[in-house]
C-alpha cells in the first residue's frame, strides 16, 4: 500500500481548539490570544519532540467570516509546522466544507494539509514502529476495516459522535473493526476513558479549550494527547494555560445539568437555536438531526420523515 511516509515518534494531538476573535458563550476578551498561545505551545512541543501534530477538527468556532487578523495569526503560527487538521462540523458551512471557509483558506496557503475526505493518508515511520493513519472528518463514515502490513499499527483520527461511557446514547457504537487498532476522537469535549472493544481501541482525549462555565471546566487540565507505536494508551501533556478564574467573569455557576431529564429540553433548545446556528457555527437542519438523534428511538423515523417533507430533502 502506497502511502506519503511520515517521520515521526509519534502523534500529537490537539482536539477541537475553537480559534474565533469573538469570545464564545462567556469567554472573556482575552480568548482569541489565550486559544492561540496554547496553539502555539502545542506546535513547539510536537517540534521539540519530534511529534507530527493534528489537530482532531473544530480548529474554528465559526467556519467562515473570521478576520484578517485571526487568519494571518493561524498562517504565521502554522506555517513552520503544517499541522494536519481534520475537518470537524464547526470548520464547515451549512454543513459542507467549501473554498468559501476560514480552513480553506489555510488550505490555500499551504501552511496545514487539510483532511478533509475519508481514507487512509500517511504511514508513520517511527523507532518504535510503523503505522497506517486514516480519517474520517465529520458527516464522513468510519471504515469498515483498515489494510495494513504485518507488524503495523493502524490509527484513525474521527470527529464523531461516539458512545463512549458519558455518551451511551450517542449513534456511533464502539465496535471492533477489522484491522483497525486506534479510533481517536474529537468532537466530544469531554474527555473519556480509553475503550477496548476486541482489537479496536477508542479514544477521546477532550478539546484544549474551556468553553462551558460550569465547575466541570473549571476542575479540568486543558491537555493535547500523544500517541506512539506500541502505546496501550494516550498520553496527556498539560498545556501551559490562564487561570480559570480569569478567562471566565466572575459570577455563580448556573445549576448543574440533570443529565437524563434533561436530554429532551437540550434537544428542543438546539432546535431553537438552528437558525443561529446555521449562520455563525454552520450547522444545518439536517447536520443537527444526525448529530442528536438516536437511531434506535422509535420516533427517529418519524422526525426524519417530517424533516424530508418540510425541506424536500431527497435524502438524510
């Protein structure tokens, strides 16, 4: 199997910073600076310690519209590194990855190799081993099993929604998948034990960035996650990083989220935040259903039958 050779120890991997120059949800001023030095020291210590870095999608909050000077910030800090990013939801508009977004310009200018369509893309060279790496950006399904050469590892990078012990609910169901040793995932940003399910390990290292006000966030170390061949788990490296205290206001946390009571009204009021949505974090109608629905309710049907009949969708 013919693939471009990497050489590296390993893999580090930044999950879903969400760069924007506009603080999101109760982030303070300071946000754009605080999510672009922890960018900037995650590139140093891959580069110091001869890791490739990939950043596991959401590398933006919004997907289009950023300034001139977020954009030149992220081409000056990337281009000595050419980061892979794998495209998450947040990176597209209105639910496609287009010429028109933020990380297509990065594209462009050559300072990241964007994943943006499923497969496998490099093959890791290390002293410690070979592995095939694959990908699947989000919306794109997962393999359903990897080639590789006797006595290589194989690892895909995922941003999806995985049913990982906090997510049982979630529609992608951890399996075991021929061939394949490593499913690392982004998307979720609350970081999750390691699963083993037969020779498949799934892992979700959390996002870097603190975007919730709540005493979870608080609690948390903001940390890029490493991989090397023969690893039997990631590891964490604390990423230099503020105060709580000060990239949050200063005020009480609101009531903590009944998780199960509390699914339905978390549903509804992402339904009546679509249209805000759908301009200002590019997701659609159609995005948010696959991101929310469980396909074994009973109603999920139904809610995609409506769905086709009020947008004429020819499809999910």
């Amino acid at each position: 199997m013919s693939l471009p050779r990497l050489e590296a120890d390993g893999l580090l991997l930044v999950p879903d910073p969400h760069v924007a120059a506009t603080p999101p949800m109760q982030r303070l001023d300071s946000y754009m600076d605080d999510v672009l030095a922890k960018l900037a020291a995650c590139l140093e210590h891959a580069a110091a310690h001869r890791l490739a870095p990939v950043v596991l999608g959401d590398l933006f909050h919004w997907p289009r519209e950023n300034p001139n000077a977020l954009i030149v910030a992220l081409i000056e800090l990337f281009r000595p590194h050419r980061p892979f990013v794998l495209v998450g939801n947040h990176d597209k508009y209105q639910a496609r990855f287009t010429d028109d977004t933020s990380l297509a310009v990065l594209r462009a200018a050559g300072v990241a190799t964007v994943l943006a369509e499923p497969g496998l893309f490099a093959r890791l060279v290390s002293p410690t081993g070979t592995a095939v790496l694959g990908a699947s950006p989000d919306g794109a399904p997962l393999p359903a099993s990897v080639e590789k050469a006797p006595g290589e590892e194989s690892v895909w990078l995922a941003h999806h929604n995985v049913g990982f012990p906090d997510f049982l609910d979630k529609h992608v169901k951890i399996r075991e998948i021929p061939g394949l040793d490593w499913v690392i995932n982004g998307h979720i940003h609350r970081p999750q034990p390691t699963v083993a399910a037969g020779g498949t390990r799934w892992a979700n290292p959390g996002n870097i960035t603190r975007l919730k006000f709540n005493r979870r966030a608080m609690e948390r170390v903001p940390a890029a996650a490493i991989w090397r061949p023969g690893a039997v788990d990631l590891e964490f490296w604390p990423i230099p990083h503020r105060p709580f205290a000060e990239v949050f206001p200063d005020q009480d946390f609101p009531p903590e989220e009944a998780q199960a009571a509390a699914e339905p009204s978390r549903f509804l009021e992402g339904l009546a935040r679509l249209a805000w949505r759908r301009t200002r974090e590019g997701a659609g109608l159609g995005e948010f259903l696959r991101a929310n629905l469980n396909p074994e309710s009973p109603e999920t049907a139904v809610i995609w039958e409506l769905y086709r009949e009020v947008t004429h969708a020819a499809d999910k």
